[in-house]
DNA sequence: TTCCAGTTTTAGACATATTCTAAAATCAAA
DNA sequence: TTTGATTTTAGAATATGTCTAAAACTGGAA
C-alpha cells in the first residue's frame, strides 16, 4: 500500500472526501511536530505539487482542525500555527528562534484552577518562554 | 491637580514627553483591567479627541511597552492586545463573548519548571479557557 | 518674544496574514 | 456518458500592523 493510499484512507476514515492537494497537504501538515505557519505549509506542499494555491491550503488547514486533525494557536507575532499533536500539551517558545517546542502534560503541575471564583475553566496550557539549553554533556 | 496634570506628571516620570494625544490614551489604556486592541483604544480615545491618528496610537502603545507601562499580548484571534497589568497574572479567556480576564498569579500552582530537560524558561502563563460563572448566591 | 532644532503627529502608502468570490476543474454516482 | 455536487483556483477584499515623509508642535536659546 503506498503512502498516498494510506493517507487517503485515513483522511475518508476521518469524513474527509481525499483529493491530490488534501492528501499531499495531510503528508506534510499531520506528521510533523514542528508548528508550521499556513505559509510555510504553502512552500512545502509546493515542493511536490507545485500548482496548490494559497486558498486551497488555508481551506484544508481550516478543514483538518474542524475535523479534529489538527489544532490552530495564535501564540505570537500574529500569525497561526498548525499544531498536529491534538492530545494535551504545552508549549515552549524560543525567545532567539522563535521555535515552539511542545512540552508533554504530565511534565508540569498545574493545580487549583477549580477554585477560581466565577470561572468554570475548560481547558488551559501553560505557555513557556525562554532559550533552549544545550545538554550537558551526558557522561555514560 | 486636574487628571491631565496627574497623567502628565506620570508619563515624565517614566520617561515619557507627555503630549496631548499621549496622555488621552493613557488615560484611556493604563486605567483600565479589559484587555483593549488598537483599534479598541483609538476608537475610545476618538470619542474626546477625534482628530488622533491610527499611527499615534500603534506609536504610543508601542511606547509606552517599551517603557514598561503595559505589556502587549497575542492571546487569540490574530490581535494583540493591551495589558496594563504588568505584574506577573495568568489569564481566562471566556470562550462566548472573547473577554480577557486577569487570573492572580497566586492563584494558580504551576510546578516542575525547571525540571524540563534542554528548557531554560524563564517566564511562564497559564492561558485558561472556558465560561464566566454566575456566582452561586451567597448566604451571609 | 522670536527663532530654531528636535520631537511628535498625521494621512496615506505599504506589508503581511487571512478570508471571500465566482468561475473553472474535478469527481462520484446514476 | 451525463450531471449535479464538490473542490480548486486566481485574484479581490479585508484585517491588522508598520513605514514614510511632510506638517504641526514644543521647549529652550537668543
Ligand atoms: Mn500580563
Ligand atoms: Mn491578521
Ligand atoms: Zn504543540
Ligand atoms: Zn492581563
């Protein structure tokens, strides 16, 4: 089974009808775990199919987060991502690079948001910022 | 002291030549909790000085952040907003109306920061999402 | 006071990100 | 094959923010 067919399949499993330009967009915008810009989306899908235009890409985008595929974050510098880790996470940003990292759930401790007055909160993330460190050199 | 003199006084001491226009926005977008856009603030400032520019207002904004007077945040929606709470505070956003609302930063618990492995962060918010509550009626 | 150099404001052009429109292309089903 | 619905497309339109260069203003020096 080629890749083009397993993607179709899992684009028509979600109740999505596949086509050329959904399916060279799903390769790319549902197996990274960058969180790339509509634009950068645009320049990749290009690469290989080189006559998708900008409105079919903003389309699918915005097609893939109502099927659940995909999530959109405006978390700086007014533009939105695309973010295809949809379980629960949060994110650090690279103040240098710009980069934004996804930081697992269960690796920060978020209490009492229940004891809000007046807010039933539903969902949250922690939005981290700051530079990348090196590793430590890892003595084994 | 009249207002516009308190303000005036206010912006020299932070480093700010006060002007008229300067100090109809600060009067406008440092006094407030709500979480204004430009266009929010020049529609406002408008009101009382209808002759100010979409330019002065960026400029000023963008002044009075890089003095410290206000933070400008990208919370949702493409549009960046004012925030003239500058301590440390997370924040709610109130998924049916789009209202920003300050959350204390003692009232949340957020732990095991500095345990992320190749992350130095350095500042940190809880970004809330969901609905207000009406309060349950209180039996004093 | 008047003058002047620096600062501030302004209208509008420009830039960028995203959505809309309406026609053309494609597709699925009969 | 026909056909009606869906999808894609180029380009226009909209939204947010920045830049430019000229005009208006300001605070001292003369
Ligand atoms: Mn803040
Ligand atoms: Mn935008
Ligand atoms: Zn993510
Ligand atoms: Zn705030």
């Amino acid at each position: 089974m080629t890749d083009h067919e397993r993607l179709s399949g899992f684009l028509q499993d979600h109740g999505i009808q596949p086509s050329a330009q959904r399916v060279a967009i799903a390769r790319f915008v549902l197996h990274t775990d960058r969180h790339p810009t509509a634009d950068e989306v645009l320049a990749e899908v290009r690469r290989d199919f080189p006559m998708v235009s900008r409105a079919t890409v903003y389309n699918t985008i915005r097609l893939f987060m109502e099927k659940g595929l995909l999530r959109i974050h405006q978390l700086e510098g007014g533009v939105a991502v695309c973010d295809a880790n949809t379980a629960r996470h949060h994110h650090f940003i690279d103040e240098d690079t710009g980069e934004i990292v996804d930081v697992p759930w269960d690796a920060v401790d978020v209490g009492r948001l229940d004891e809000l007055a007046g807010l039933s909160v539903d969902s949250w993330m922690v939005v981290m910022r700051g530079r990348r460190r090196r590793e430590p050199p890892s003595r084994d």
